[in-house]
C-alpha cells in the first residue's frame, strides 16, 4: 500500500510516501517567516502549501494516480477517542471555521483531503492532539466551572505503544497497561489501559511536569497573586505557562542538551533544575500507576529528551519499581501515521466517523 503522509508544522511541512511500513521518499518543505507573513489566518496556508507539496511529488516522478491514500496530520478539532478517522466534510468545516484555535496541523487534513479527491483515494487522520478517552472520574476539578482537558502527544504515545506490545510482549495494544511518557518541549505522561487513555495530564498549557519551555501545574494561590499584580497582560501569563516558563525561564534556554551539558560541566543551578524536572516526571509516573490499580506492564520513555541517557536514568531509578522502563529516543510521526492509515487500508480496523 502507497501512501502520501503530510506533516504540516509552523515553519514546514514534512513529507513522506511510504510503502507499507518503509519510506520511499522523504523531504521537508521549509517556509520563511517572509512567505507566511502573507496569510492573515493558517487555514490561508492551504493553497500554498498544497502546491509545494504537489510540485515536490512531480519533481520526484511520484503520480497521485500510485497513491493508495493520503494521510495528514490531525489539528485542533473537537475531543474524539483515538484512531483513523476518514477525513469529511464536517472535518474540514469545523478547521475552516476554526473553533478551536489555530494551529499548522490543522492543514494537515485540509491538504490530505484535497489531494486525495483529486487522485480519488482516501483521505485520513491520525490520533490528534485532541484524542480524549479520559474517564468521568479524571475529569473533575473542586470547581464547577472548571474541568479537566486532554491534550497531549496521543499520535507518538500510541504509535510506542502499540509497538512496545507487539515487540516486547507479543500482544495487541489494547490487551496492555502501559504508562507512556513524552518528552519534548511539552512533556505529556498518559496512562494506556487496554488501547485507551483513561487520563493523561494536558501537556499544552498548565498541567503535570514543567519543560523546556511550560511551566507545568503551578502552586494556584501565587499564580492568581501574579494575575493580579498589575505587571503582566493576559497575554503575557499564558506565555508564562507555554512558551516562556519551565527550562526557559528557569534557565534561559529551551534547549535540554544545553542544559544536560551545563550540568555536567559542573553548574549547580542547571544540575538542579535538570533533576528536578525528571523529579516531576517520576512523580507524575507513579501518580498514573495509581490511575492504573498498579497493574502496569511496562513503562515507556519516548520523545526527544529520551536520547539523554542521564536524563531517562534519573526518571528509571525512581519508577523501576512500579514496571520495567522500555525507552524509545525521538519521535517518528511521519512513520506513525502511515501505520494508522496502513491498519484501515488492510481492515485491520475501520476507518472512524468524525462528527
């Protein structure tokens, strides 16, 4: 099976054909601040970018007509159970009309529906950031107005997931328990019960362990004194919480290997602030085991900051006693979605209705 698989990021589009499981052809399309300056909104991207996506497979004599299906990347949509979802058109109204937020992902099922219609494949997506199994109970907060949201890495925990139970215990994903954590500029530590996430902690604004550059769940009290201090703009702490806080602000750099460096070049301050977030990552671990009874069968390390062994061995030391820590370093998202399309195309699963 041949498919397309379509990444789009703020500053890129990473593409792929792959057959089966092996890429075929690779390439990541770069877009300067110049070029996107012209769009007011991202959904204004879609012409763009298709057709550098198109000229891209013509200059690499790839015809739409080889294509099984095409895959592209889930935006900001609704809340939905994770899986393959065929791309519809109640899919592309809701990124159109955009109600929840804008984000270059969202072009990814714009692109893969476009260009499947015209080759007369299939198009789909692939467990969004917005994948919410979450059980009732995880939901609750002490207030009525508020409640607990799921978004966090669900295409890579999964995708590691579903190998780890193939690889390592020769089972389906959904026979496991699993304790999945992410590492990357968000952290994001989901416990899989059975092919769902009954709770993860919201990795993109305010929950679970800081990171490079997120604050993580902050004491609330001295957060509403800051709020209300008069020195900052709403804009200002919501940038606090994602995009300035954790390492950044700690540190003065988003970088972990900078700071994995410092550290062990003798700087106290960067060696105990490094500690301190794989602190807050082993506790949020052993918080998830409870989620799960203490039935864990294996606890898997993935992500960027996974291939700092120093790093994954200060999480190891304090959670080996709940499971066995399996770690697979980076991430590899363009391969993730070809398998969630490759499993509907060989009716492994079916395709799912977004609604």
């Amino acid at each position: 099976m041949r498919q397309l698989i379509i990444n789009p990021g703020s500053t890129s589009t990473k593409i792929a054909v792959f057959e089966d499981e092996k890429s075929v052809f690779e390439t990541t399309l770069r877009h300067s601040n110049e070029e996107l300056a012209k769009f007011e909104r991202v959904a204004d991207q879609f012409e763009f970018r298709k057709k550098l996506i198109i000229d891209a497979l013509k200059e690499n004599n790839i015809a739409l007509d080889s294509l099984n299906a095409a895959v592209g990347r889930g935006g900001l949509l609704k809340p939905i159970e994770g899986g393959t979802y065929a791309v519809n058109d109640k899919m592309v109204e809701d990124i159109k009309t955009n109600p929840r937020g804008e984000h270059a992902s969202n072009l990814g099922a714009l692109i893969a529906r476009s260009i499947g219609d015209e080759a007369d494949i299939p198009s789909y997506i692939v467990d969004p950031v917005v994948v919410d199994e979450l059980e009732d109970v995880a939901r609750i907060c002490g207030r009525p107005a508020f409640e607990r949201v799921s978004v966090w890495h669900a295409l890579n925990q999964k995708a590691v997931a579903r190998r780890a139970a193939a690889e390592k215990f020769g089972k389906k994903y959904e026979e496991m328990n699993f304790i999945v954590t992410h590492l990357g500029g968000g952290i994001s530590v989901g416990a899989h019960k059975k092919g769902r996430v009954i709770d993860v902690n919201n990795a993109l604004n305010g929950e679970g362990p800081f990171t490079p550059e997120r604050s993580g769940s902050l004491p609330a009290e001295q957060l509403v004194n800051v709020c209300f201090s008069g020195k900052y703009t709403e804009a200002d702490i919501k940038k606090m919480i994602a995009g300035k806080g954790g390492l950044s602000a700690l540190l003065g750099t988003n970088n972990a290997k900078e700071v994995s460096e410092r550290a062990a070049a003798g700087d106290e301050k960067a060696k105990l602030i490094y500690e301190a977030m794989a602190y807050q990552v082993a506790k949020t671990i052993g918080e998830y085991a409870v989620v799960l009874d203490g039935k864990v069968d294996a606890i898997l390390i993935t992500g960027g900051i996974a291939y700092d062994k120093k790093f994954v061995e200060m999480i190891e030391k304090k959670v080996k006693f709940i499971a066995e820590v399996i770690v697979y370093p980076g991430e590899d998202e363009l391969l993730a979605l070809a398998q969630g399309g490759l499993r509907v195309l060989n009716i492994k699963e079916a395709a799912k209705e977004y609604k």
